[in-house]
C-alpha cells in the first residue's frame, strides 16, 4: 500500500507542477539534493551512535521494540488480531 500512496503523490506532484507551468528540472534538482544530504547525514550519524557499545544495543532494542509495535498496529488494523465474541 505504501508504493501506491507514494506513486499517486508522486502523479500529484508532477499534474501539480505541469499546472502552475514550473519547469521539472529545478523541483528534482532540490529534492535529489535535500535526499543525498540526508543520506549522506544519516549514515554519518549511524556511523557514530554505532561506534558507542551502549548507546548502539539500546538503539538496537528500541529500534526492535517499535518494529514490533508497528507490526502489531497493521495486524490489528487489518483485523488480523481480532478476537471473536
């Protein structure tokens, strides 16, 4: 579900942009850029929180802990947890 939402924003985006007449080239110059930097900045910062041994199991286990939880969420929305009465 999230491809779909992702490509009918990205078709909005595009009818939205040929519609106020805005050349495509300058949108994607800066959303590439604005992605590249955050990349580039999150893998950074990965590289250092990884490099501390307590901080790094501790953001292992959150990070494990909110996976669960938002498996959980889509389970229980999908009524996949539903408990007949």
């Amino acid at each position: 579900m999230l491809s779909v939402a992702t490509s009918i924003d990205a078709l909005a985006v595009g009818v939205s942009l040929s519609m106020i007449d805005v050349s495509i080239w300058t949108p994607a110059l800066i959303i590439g850029l604005v992605a590249g930097a955050f990349t580039t900045l999150g893998m950074h910062l990965g590289r250092a929180v990884g490099r501390m041994a307590q901080l790094s199991r501790w953001a292992e286990m959150t990070g494990g802990v909110v996976l669960l939880v938002i498996g959980v969420n889509i389970l229980r929305d999908h009524g996949a947890l539903a408990v007949p009465f």
